[in-house]
C-alpha cells in the first residue's frame, strides 16, 4: 500500500466561539472582520460560522496589526 506525499490531512473546523477563543479575540470581532472581508469562513447551510486554523491564524494576524496601529484599512480583505 503506497501513502501520496501530497495527501492533506483533514481539516478541524472550530465554531465561533471556539475559534474566537484560540484568536484571543471576541465574536464580535470575528463578525466585525467578517463584514469588513478581511476574513470568510466557512457556513453552514444553517449559517453557523465554521473557521479553520488557518482562519484563526488569520485573525491573530490581522489583530496585531490593528494593535500596531494599523487599522482595518492596513489589512487587505481576503479575496474570493
């Protein structure tokens, strides 16, 4: 049996409060992000947010940068 190199382990999806907790931020900054298309996670059919840890390393990143005074407007929005 051969394993491909190029196989992707299976992502984990975190909720909103799960993710917002690991990002050290609130839900309403994940929603604030969110409106201002700097972040687009994941929903379901039901609407529930689902971020994935690339999302939440997203979120710290941009987070740093609003605290070195960079605002929103310093981020670029994440593209489709």
């Amino acid at each position: 049996m051969s394993i491909k190199d190029d196989a992707a382990p299976p992502l984990t999806y975190f909720q909103s409060t799960a993710a917002a907790a690991r990002a050290g931020v609130s839900t309403a900054t994940l929603r604030a992000y969110e409106a201002d298309g700097l972040i687009k996670p994941l929903r379901t059919a039901t609407g529930l947010r689902l971020f994935t840890q690339a999302d939440i390393d997203r979120v710290k990143q941009i987070y740093r940068a609003r605290q070195e005074r960079h605002g929103r407007t310093g981020v670029r929005r994440e593209q489709p």
